[in-house]
C-alpha cells in the first residue's frame, strides 16, 4: 500500500511538528532544554580573553563552532535515544504498533522533533554568538553552504545511531551508561580542548568518531580559513570529514531499520505491562 | 451454536457459517520455553457478536489476545482473524482490528482531540480496501463522553476519562474487530454504564464484532453475547450466560413468604418446587423470588471443578445434557 506509507509520512511530519509544538511550550521542557544550551554559551564567552595558542584569534570564537559540531551530535544521539527508551516504557510506541503504518509515522514524527529541536539548540547558540564574537562566518555564502552539508551529515549520520541505542536500551534509567561515552567521546574530540595535544592513540580513537569531525567541519564552515594551521594535518580536510560522516550515516542508516523492527516486534501489552510493574516498584 | 466442549476436541464443535466468522481459532498452541501456556485454544466469533473471554488469571488471556492482534507469534495452531492469519498480517489487516491498551502515562503532552485526530489520518488511505475510515474527531469525543475535555492534555486527565480515551483511540479507526482487555477498570458506576452503552452502539450500528476480556462478570453478563472461559490453557466452557448457568448444575435459590414467615430453599429443579408449592399452598404464596445461578456463581463454579482436575469429566457431562 503506497498511499498508506506516503500518508504515513506526512502524519509523521504533522506529528513531528506538533510535539516540537509541545516542547517549546512547555516550561520545564524549555528550561532543561536552554539551562545546557545556556551553560555553554557562558562558557564560550568566559574564553573570549583568551586566544588559540600561537595566534590572536579568540579562543570564544573558536569554541563556538566546535559547540555547534558538538550539539548536531548529543541532540541526535541523547535526545533520540532518550524518546525511544522513555517511549517504549510508557506505552507510545505499542500504540504506534497498534496503528496501521504508526511506527513508520512514529519514526518520521521522531526525526522531525528531534532535528527541529537541533535547529532550534543551534539557532539559540548561533545567534547571540554572531553578536559576541568577531571572525564567525566572515565567508559569506560559501561558509553557510559548508555549514549547511555538515549539519545535514551530521544529522544524518548521528540520528540513526540514537535510534540504534535507543532501541538497545530498554530501560530509560541506563541511559547514564550512554552518557559517560558520549562525555568521553566530547572530551577527546576537540571541542574544548584540541585533539591534536593529545597522545597519538587518542587522536585516532576521536577520528573515529562523528563528534570531532562535526567540531571539525563547523570550525570549516564558521572560522577564517588561516585556523586550519592548528588543525590536524594543518588543513580543515574536507573530504574526510565528508568520507567519515558519510560511512557512520551508512552505517547507521543499514543497522537502524533492522534493530528497530526487531525492537518493534517484541512489543506487546504484556511487555509494556512488565515495565510499567518495574517502573513502578522503582518509583515506591 | 453454543456447545460445550471437551478442551481437546476441535472436530465436534458446531461453527457458524464461513462467510459470516470474523475470528477462528483452532487449536492454538503456544510454548514458552518448556512452559505451556495454551494447550489447544478453539473459539470461533461471528461479525457482530460480543464475545467475552473470561479466566482466572494466568489462564493464557492476554497470550491469546495478543496473538490474535497479531503481537505474538504463536507456537502451534490455526488462526484467522478477518480472514487473515495475523503473524502475516499486513497494514491493511491492522487498519481493520482496533485494540485498547492500557494506558499509562504516554501522548502526556498531547491534547485529546488533537491527538485522536492525528491517529485518524493514519486511518483514511485504507478508507477504500475494506476498512471503514476514521471517525470524525469531534463525534468520537463526543460518543465517549469527553467533549468537556476536548482540549485538555492528556495528562491532566483523571484515570476514568484517560481510559475513555483509551477506548477512542481503539475505536478511532471504525474497527470490523475491537479487542477490549479490561476497558472499565476504574470507571465510576455512571462511566460504566455510558461505555456499556457504547459497546451496545458498536456491536448494534456499526456491526462491529467484539472480543472483551473482564474480571467483572456482572459486565460480561451484560455485554457479552456468548461467554468463553480460558482455565489451565484451554477453552473449558463456550455459550452464553443464560446456557452457561443452566447446564451447569447450580442450583436456584427460591424466595417467598407464606403466612408473614420467610423462607428459602435451594434446588436444581426450580420450575417443579415452585409447581408444587402453589399446588400445596396457592394463595397463602407471596412475594416469590426465583434466582437462577448468576455467571458468576457459574464461572466460580466451574473453574473449581477444573481446577480440581475434574474439568474434563465435568464437561463431559454437559456435553451429554446438550444432546
């Protein structure tokens, strides 16, 4: 049925939009939403004294684009994960089941709440910086064309891996353990501190992963060209970052479908029921 | 139509015309690990009938259900569900089926209408490939009492009005088949005869054939059309109510005074003690009272005697009371 599958779609762009609707007016929701996005534009304008090592350019200037690679990253993986475990346990994701094509209009509602919500993080951070900081985006359109494929990329290849774990998870209380590498991951991706002063073993493990390619590919887009002396190799390597980004996104695009229907074929009102039970012995 | 079966005889059942069955299981089976769950389930349900699925728990209900919404896969069997076998069901079977889940804390953020509106669109492609369509929203907040609360969030709703909700949501697409496990489990007395009333609309106008599971047998006495009960993994009883208590041998409870004096007595055969009574006493006779068994009395009944490893024996001796 391809008119079911295209309505489908469209209902999850609606539904999509709609819990963006939720979210943004919802105050809890918007403070533990802006309270992070918030803390790390203070910290960018706490580093504006300071300069990059060997240079005059402002370390704040610097930072901010890398914070920018870093929330394509945690938005789609954390927020992603986090829906999809906290989902299953309530029940949401049953009721898609129980809908003709839902978890299809489940799955694209989810893309479009969680990519909205990172435009929306991005925007919040972007903004205020274009006003505090001097040397961001002087490139015209070529920078904003750069920062538009690596945003796209990143999403593309940082959402199917939120679906991957969450999907793996089935309990939202574990998503510490998915935290703390993430956290890891950050710490050695060169968004606050640069990859290439850590030890060589380091260095490679971060290339590895999308979080400093994103950093990467955002300093590319956002900062003058002559920052790419401080960079690894001393250049803002573009097709790497194109290469690294796009094998995760394939990656993460071939496992996702196949992890989420085997997710999706084990739900039933009495595993939604069994959860609720341990949730609840939990909370008394 | 309505036979009490032995739990392993799939043959000797009567079963309604084809054309006309919504839901047939024969045999069904399921295993989890070296654990039997279902031994051999068979029932069978006609395009608009209520059909109550009755146990205690852990009888293999909610398997059962789940295997039939297509949920579980089952170990052994044959089972067609609107004419399809629900392991390979396919979008267009599920726009079909309507189930209720239990609720717990989910579409929290969502507004009632908003959110019945949005589930309806998923429905309306399958509009023209047998399924009937969505409901309009605002008549469906409105046949389940909610209209008031429309543009509530779903969060903010009390437990009976969330499970009213819930009953939308599996209704929301016009379902040929509801499966209702346990609808009115917190619902006020009023609540509950508002959804009763429902059930009566959805099986009456909209033909809608439906499959109730309850510990409430005073309600399943009331909406179910025929009566299954589900023991130890299989079907030890299948008829209505009415049939249920008169075949199994329970007996009435036969009320009246006679010269102000009350009195009460206890027999199998009713109809002739009351006989016999009038003819001894005729007019000094008042306030006469006869109750016949209620299902409950019944379902208690018989589950005791499965229980007691005696349920193939009892069931015989139905069996032999029918013919």
């Amino acid at each position: 049925m391809r008119s079911g599958k295209a309505n489908a779609m469209r209902a999850g762009w609606s539904r999509g939009i709609i819990e963006l609707r939720h979210m943004l007016s919802t105050p809890q929701d918007l403070w533990t939403f802006f309270f992070f996005t918030a803390i790390l534009l203070a910290v960018t304008i706490f580093m504006r004294g300071s300069t990059v090592e060997g240079t005059s350019f402002s370390l704040g200037s610097m930072t901010l684009p890398s914070i920018l690679g870093m929330s394509i990253a945690s938005g789609g993986l954390t927020n992603l994960t986090q829906m999809l475990t906290v989902e299953r346990e309530d029940g949401t994701l049953l009721r898609a089941k129980a809908v003709p094509d839902g978890m299809l209009g489940y799955l694209v509602g989810k893309v479009v709440l969680v990519s909205g919500l990172t435009l929306v993080n991005i925007a919040a951070l972007l903004i205020p910086g274009l006003f505090l900081f001097s040397g961001i985006a002087t490139g015209g359109v070529g920078s904003w064309l750069t920062f538009a494929w690596v945003l796209a990329l990143g999403l593309a290849a940082c959402l199917p891996l939120g679906a991957i774990l969450g999907s793996m998870f089935s309990n939202p209380r574990m998503m510490g353990l998915i935290m703390f590498p993430i956290m890891g991951a950050v710490g050695i991706s060169g968004i606050f501190y640069p990859t290439s002063a850590l030890p060589e073993w380091l260095q490679g493990i971060a290339q590895v992963l999308p979080i400093y390619w994103l950093g990467l590919g955002m300093r590319s887009a956002l900062l003058p060209d002559g920052l790419s002396a401080v960079e690894i190799g001393h250049s803002w390597r573009h097709l790497e970052t194109l290469g690294v980004l796009g094998l995760w996104a394939a990656f993460g695009l071939t496992v996702a479908p196949i992890v989420l229907r085997r997710m999706a074929r084990r739900e039933s009102g009495s595993s939604v029921a069994a959860r609720r039970e341990k949730a609840m012995q939990r909370v008394t | 139509m309505t036979v009490i079966e032995e739990p392993d005889s799939a043959t000797r059942r009567i079963r309604p015309p084809e054309d006309d069955t919504v839901l047939d299981v024969r045999d069904l089976q399921m295993r989890y690990g070296s654990t039997d769950v279902l031994t051999g389930v068979t029932f069978a349900a006609r395009r608009g009938e209520v059909l109550g699925l009755l146990g205690p728990n852990g009888a293999g209900k909610t398997t059962t259900i789940e295997i039939l919404e297509g949920f579980r896969m089952r170990s052994a069997g044959e089972v067609s569900v609107l004419g399809i076998d629900p392991a390979q069901g396919d979008e267009a079977w599920r726009a079909r089926l309507g189930v209720v889940l239990q609720s717990w804390r989910d579409h929290g953020k969502w507004r009632v209408r908003e959110l019945l509106a949005h589930l309806g669109t998923y429905y309306t492609p399958y509009a023209t490939g047998g399924a009937r369509g969505p409901w309009d929203p605002d008549e469906l907040v409105s046949a389940v009492g909610l209209t008031e609360h429309a543009h509530k969030r779903v969060g903010r709703l009390s437990g009976g009005q969330r499970r009213r909700l819930d009953v939308a949501i599996g209704i929301v697409g016009r379902p040929e088949l509801l499966f209702l496990d346990e609808p009115t489990v917190g619902f006020d007395p009023e609540a509950r005869r508002e959804f009763h009333d429902l059930v009566h609309r959805l099986s009456d106008d909209e033909d809608t054939t439906i499959l109730l599971t309850t510990h409430d047998l005073d309600e399943a006495e009331k909406l179910a059309d025929r009566i299954v009960i589900l023991a130890g993994g299989a079907i030890i009883a299948d008829g209505s109510a009415d049939e249920l208590s008169r075949r199994m041998s329970t007996e009435a409870e036969i009320k009246w005074t006679r010269d102000g004096q009350r009195f009460v007595h206890s027999t199998l055969d009713s109809t002739k003690f009351v006989h016999d009574l009038f003819r001894q006493y005729g007019e000094a006779i008042g306030d006469l009272e006869v109750r016949r068994a209620s299902l409950e009395d019944t379902y208690v009944a018989m589950v005791r005697e499965h229980e007691a490893g005696r349920g193939t024996a009892a069931v015989r001796k139905f069996e032999g009371a029918t013919r």
